[in-house]
C-alpha cells in the first residue's frame, strides 16, 4: 500500500502539471488537501480504514438491498417514484452528481430511500459489535439470572439476532417493510447496525449517502434486467450481480 500510494502522490503530481486528471477519489483529495498534509504512515492507516471498515460493509448492504427490493416490487416502484420526485424522472448519474454538488443535504428528501437502507441494515446487517469486558462485569440474562464475564473476555453482539427479534420489531421482523423507518415512527434501542456507544461507527453518514447515491446511479436510471437475478440463495445473488455488472 506503502508503494501504491508512493506511485500516486507522483503520478498526482505529473497529471496535476499536464492538467490530464479529470477524476479524483479520497487518495486524491487527501493528497491534494495542503491543511491535512498527513504522513504517508497516517494515508497508509486512513486507507486501510476505508477497505476494511468502510468497503464490504457498503457493498453487502446494496446487495441485500437489491434483493430486498427485487423481491418486493411495489418497494422498487415506490423508490424509482421518489427518486424521480427529488431529481427528476430520467435524470443521469451525472445530472444526479451536479444535484448532489449544489445541494449536499439532498438525499435528506429522499426518506423512502432511507428507510429502505435502514431496512435492509435492519434484516442483514453485515457487521456486529465486539467489546472486551471490564473488570466486575455481571450480564443479567431474560430469564433473570446474573452472570459474571471474566474480563478481557471477548463479547460479541449479534446486530441479526437483536434485528430479528418479535418482541422488539413486532410479529412482522422478519419481513421487509421500510414503512417501519418512516413518517417519524420511533426507532427501537434495539437497532444497532452502525453499533452503540461508546464506540460505534465512523461511517455511518457516510453509508447512509453512498448507498443511496449508488440507487440513484443504478435503480431509478436503468431498467434494471431482472431475469438475471433468479434469486435463490444469496451465493447465487452476488454471482449474479456480477454477470448482471458485466452485461451493463
Ligand atoms: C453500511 C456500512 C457500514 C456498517 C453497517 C458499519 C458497521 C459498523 C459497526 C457495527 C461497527 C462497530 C461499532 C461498535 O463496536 O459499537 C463499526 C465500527 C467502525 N466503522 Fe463502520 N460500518 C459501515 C461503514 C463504515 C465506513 C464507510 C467507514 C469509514 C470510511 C467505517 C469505519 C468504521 C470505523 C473506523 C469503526 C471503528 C470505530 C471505533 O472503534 O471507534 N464504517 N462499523
């Protein structure tokens, strides 16, 4: 990565005098930031970050998205509706992206969008949390019973079991019903995807801006070719979402 970076904060540097870059992701925006001169050490640690924390968690939740809403094709409608709303109908990813630059508090309109995503997190959430116990930690179980975790024990959370549970969603949690995360209905403590203080997610404003932009790009520009996900089993969904990318 150490390389990678090297290799890119010259090559910025050549393009940047050549004037030839016409994208730019985070690397370049943090190499270009003359207030954030970060060492190459502290890039090397933000980066990290990004793939381990921030890459697959957002991956998995379009996934499950996507196939929530394939499933549910009155929730798809409803969506492409939405987004047509806000940005109107046919927009293009990149008319989207201009929106996106004037008015960065756009996707707030989009609470159909959110409460899809919140949706999907809630069903499959892709991360739980795990905390190190401290010293004289007693768990006090539903049935009553008081027990105690050595510390430094290792106690992990299930975000799924918790999201599943009937006594806190109601007979419905295991359906897909993004209504739920709408019109103001309360959140139960109960929900925990980006998991809880004191140390819960860096990224969650930003999940909740990249998964909608990637709906935005995707679902409400495209028809989507749905004979491609004969969804069975989520192994076949991810197979077909690339044989799905590849045809776009
Ligand atoms: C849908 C996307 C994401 C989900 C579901 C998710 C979920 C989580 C969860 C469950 C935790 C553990 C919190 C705890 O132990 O209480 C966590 C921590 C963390 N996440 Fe995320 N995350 C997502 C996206 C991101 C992104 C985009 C970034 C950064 C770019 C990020 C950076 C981090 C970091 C740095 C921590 C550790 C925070 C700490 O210990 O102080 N995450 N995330």
């Amino acid at each position: 990565m150490l390389h990678f970076i090297d290799q890119r904060k010259r090559s910025d540097l050549n393009s940047n005098k050549n004037g030839t870059k016409t994208t730019r992701d985070i690397l370049d925006f943090a190499l270009a930031d003359p207030e954030y001169a970060a060492s190459i050490e502290e890039l090397v640690d933000q980066m990290k970050t990004f793939f381990f924390a921030g890459h697959d968690t957002t991956a998995a939740t379009i996934s499950w998205a996507l196939y929530f809403l394939h499933q549910n094709p009155t929730e798809l409608e409803h969506l492409r509706k939405e987004h047509d709303a806000v940005f109107g109908a046919g927009t293009s990813p990149a008319e989207v992206a201009r929106k996106f630059i004037e008015d960065p508090n756009i996707h707030i309109k989009l609470e159909f969008t959110l409460a899809v995503v919140r949706e999907a997190l809630r069903l499959e959430p892709p991360a739980s949390l795990a905390k190190t116990a401290p010293k004289n930690y007693y768990v006090t179980t539903r049935s009553g019973a008081t027990v105690h975790i050595p510390e430094g024990a290792l106690i992990y959370t299930s975000g799924w079991m918790v999201h599943h549970n009937k006594q806190v969603w109601g007979e419905d949690a295991d359906e897909f019903k993004p209504e739920r995360f709408m019109h103001g209905n309360p959140i139960p403590w109960g929900y925990m995807p980006f998991g809880k203080r004191p140390r819960d997610c860096i990224g969650m404003n930003l999940a909740y801006l990249e998964v909608p932009c990637s709906f935005l790009c995707d679902l409400s520009r495209r028809k989507l070719p749905w004979h491609l996900l004969p969804v069975h089993s989520i192994s076949s969904l991810q197979s077909n979402i690339s044989e799905f990318c590849e045809e776009l």
